[in-house]
C-alpha cells in the first residue's frame, strides 16, 4: 500500500452501501480515477462537500495492489466554483464538461493539459462567460487534446488532401468519421453528413490551436454557431458511445 | 466453493446481487443463510417481500409510500395544509417527521435532478406538485433537498417553477452540524452558513 497526493477535480460521485462514496476525479498526476470515500454521506463526514462534483480539491489516497479503487483519505478544497452550483445553466454546461472528459479519458492515463483544460474551462463558467460558447470551445479542444481532434486537411472518407484544386467550401462534417468528407464522397453517404460552414470550419481550426488564454476572445453566432453545434454534438455522440445529457439541459422551465 | 449457475440456490445468488450494495460474495453469504435457516423464518421473509408489493403504493397526493390511496399524513386532518415540504425519497419524509418539528404536508418527488446523468423534470414528481399548489390552499413550500449537486439543481429548477404560483419558496439552512467544531467545517459549508446567518 502506497500514499499518494494530486490536485484533482470531481467529475462524478455515487453513493455506496450504507454511508460511502465511490467518486470519479481526473487528476493532475494519475489521470481518470476512481475512489472509495468511506462515510463521506454521514454528517459529521471528514470530506464535507470536497468530493462534490466540479471541485477542485488536492487529494490524497492510498493505493492497494491489485484494486482499481483507490482509498481516499483526504480531500483538502482548492477552488469550490460557487455559481455552478446556483445557476442551472453553468451547471449544465459544467456536467457536460465532466462528463465528456470522463468519456474520452481511461484510467491511470495522465495528461496534464487535459486537466487544465477541464481547469479553465470551469473557471471560464465561473467567470461568467457565455455557458454555451465555452462549452463548446471546451469539446473540441478537449477531443484535439484526447486523440479524436476533427479532421479538417483531408477527407476522411477518400483520404485526399483539400489541396488548392479540392474546395474545402463544398465539404461536409462527418460524425462517423471524425472529420471533413469531400463532396463526392459526402453524396454517397448524405444521410450521415452534416453541413460546415467556411466559418464554421474556421473556428474549429482556431479552437484547436490557439493559446488558451486567447479563446476567450473566439466568437460564434447565428449559422456558425449553429453549424457548429451540430457537428460537435454529433461527433461527441460518436467519440462517447452514448448521448450525453445536452448542454441545455436543465434549460430554465416553462410556467405551466 | 462454487454454485452451479443453473440451479435455485444460484438463481436466489442472482436475485440478491441485484439489490443496491450486495455484491456477489455477500450475495452468496446471504443465501446460504437462507438455506440454512428454518423454512418458517425464510418464507416469513418472502411473505413481507410480497405483502409489501402488493399492499403498499405511492400516496396519489404527495407521493409517499401508503398502504390506502392517501398516507396517513395527508389524511391527518390536524396537518398544517399551508405548508408543502418537498424532498427527494421518503426515507427523508421520515427523518424529518423523527423531528416532530413539522406539521404541514409533505411533498416526496422519487428522485432528482442530475444534469450529470441525465436525470430531468420528467423524471421526478414535480408535476404533480405544482398540480397541488393549482388547489389554492398552500402558502409556503419548503424545498428540503439535498445539499448536493442533484439536490441544488432541484431545488433551483422547482423555485422557477413554483413561483409564478404567488406561494413562498423557501429552502432549508445549510451550517455546522450541531456538536461540531467550526474549525473542521469545510469551505462551502462555512460560506452557506455565514450566508445563511440569523438575527439573535
């Protein structure tokens, strides 16, 4: 048995027998994991509201041979992100954070800029910036960052390269695929492409490679944002293996 | 020792290790204690298994478990029929009677908002509580969710909900437990409580 300590965020906790957590973090030094927390449901609980989705929280674990659960231990707050829990649209936007990095990521695989994408992009709501627009900016640097970065110099059909003589304009995004189909090919499959806009394609290039610190200043409205939203909510459809809860969904109710 | 996977023994094994927190080992403890213990007690277990599934149903006002078409808090006719206290299971209905504190009804939704497992408004009784404050006669409604993530996004959803109605919403305190000491308190617990304080 070992001890260990890494800052680490919350993606995700249930309850377990009679007063116990099993709670799922990604951490800075260990990757995706997850830990039992005994009597983190009683009152009087050492843990207090640490291991609560979207905290950050330095934590420290015992490690047993041969179990994938680790034990925690200890759990000291780092930051808590007060508005996610007051406002249902930056906590919706926040769950699909947690929920996509928890879907694309394995255990015990660290990667420090996936933590401190999932960081920024809780500070960001926390913030107040715009819930929908920063959880979009957030997928699609978060899948450049885990392997599933959509394709946009070639077809991912075909495999040709959009050279000058290919006009990526009449290109379409496939789900399936992960990227751009060139037009014949999209013809053959029309069913399973969805439309991409110059500008649309545009942003993608820009949120994949731009510093973190500048994508806050990137923009998407009216066709754009739409196109946009469409495409990445399809292609995180595809990467997860399962819908995830929309972004909007805890979308402020209707008076019946 | 091994349990042949065809026959009664493992399919009571089967049964159990569907229930929350028994896990397959416990499972087989569990029934190999049933098959050691007189016939009498086990099918006295199997008998209230039966009697509860068929002789309890969920109150057709505020949800909570009842042997009859209302619970017995909803036909006490002594209850503060003003006051609505919601919460999410009825073992928390219970807890909060223990008190002795409260006297209005009660309000149970079966569940959560989880924008983290998808969980929505369809999926909880929250209809069926603003179908309550229709009748007119509820003045406060008092939201004892949980103070965890599922419980706050319900307790923020039912708010917007409920207050075109003109009822008052309120939400339960949160603070140290009593006999703690504050030093020990975590940070999102000290803020609500200082948030949350009073005048003496």
């Amino acid at each position: 048995m070992s001890q260990l300590k890494t800052p680490a965020i919350t993606l995700k906790s249930r309850k377990w027998g009679e007063a116990d957590r099993i709670v799922t973090f990604y951490s800075l030094r260990f990757g995706k994991l997850r830990g039992v927390a005994r009597g983190a449901r009683r009152m009087k609980s050492r843990f207090g509201s640490a291991l609560e989705p979207f905290i950050h929280c330095d934590l420290n674990l015992f490690e047993k041979r041969g179990d994938s659960l680790y034990r925690i231990t200890q759990a000291d707050i780092q930051e808590t992100f007060p508005s996610l829990r007051e406002d249902l649209a930056l906590m919706s936007g926040a769950a699909r954070m947690v929920n996509l990095v928890a879907a694309v990521t394995a255990e015990g695989d660290p990667s420090p800029r996936v933590f401190e994408t999932l960081l920024g992009g809780l500070r960001s709501l926390q913030e107040g910036s715009e819930p929908g627009l920063t959880t979009l900016l957030f997928q699609i640097r978060l899948l450049g960052q885990t392997g599933f970065r959509p394709q946009t110099d070639h077809c991912t059909a075909c495999g040709k390269e959009f050279g000058k003589s290919r006009r990526v304009g009449l290109a379409r995004f496939s789900p399936q695929t992960g990227g751009l189909v060139c037009a014949p090919c999209a013809s053959r499959h029309p069913d399973r492409c969805l439309p991409l806009s110059a500008g649309s394609l545009a942003f993608i290039q820009q949120a994949l490679h731009v510093p973190a610190s500048v994508l806050p200043r990137l923009k998407a409205t009216g066709r754009v944002r739409h196109d946009l939203e469409a495409a990445i909510e399809s292609y995180v459809t595809v990467v997860a293996g399962k819908r995830l809860p929309p972004v909007d969904f805890l979308a402020p109710p209707v008076s019946l | 020792m091994s349990v042949d996977q065809q026959g009664l023994l493992a399919q009571l094994i089967r049964e159990l290790v569907r229930l929350p927190g028994i896990g397959q080992k416990t499972a087989q403890r569990l029934a190999f204690h049933i098959l050691k213990t007189e016939r009498e007690e086990a099918l006295r277990l199997a008998e209230a298994i039966r009697a509860v599934k068929e002789g309890l149903a969920f109150c057709r006002l505020c949800r909570n478990i009842a042997e009859k078409e209302l619970c017995e808090f909803c036909r006490d006719p002594k209850r503060d029929r003003t006051k609505i206290l919601v919460v999410e299971e009825p073992s928390t209905l219970y807890a909060i009677e223990r008190t002795g504190g409260f006297h209005g009804l009660y309000h149970v939704l079966l569940g959560s908002l989880s924008p983290l497992e998808g969980v929505g408004p369809s999926d909880i009784r929250a209809q069926e509580l603003v179908d309550r404050l229709k009748e007119g006669e509820v003045q406060e409604v008092i939201l004892a969710t949980n103070p965890t993530i599922e419980g706050e996004a319900t307790a923020i959803y039912l708010t917007k909900l409920i207050k075109p109605y003109g009822v008052r919403v309120s939400r339960i305190a949160y603070g140290i437990p009593v006999g703690m000491d504050i030093e020990y308190a975590d940070e999102v617990t000290l803020i609500k409580s200082i948030e949350g304080r009073r005048d003496l």
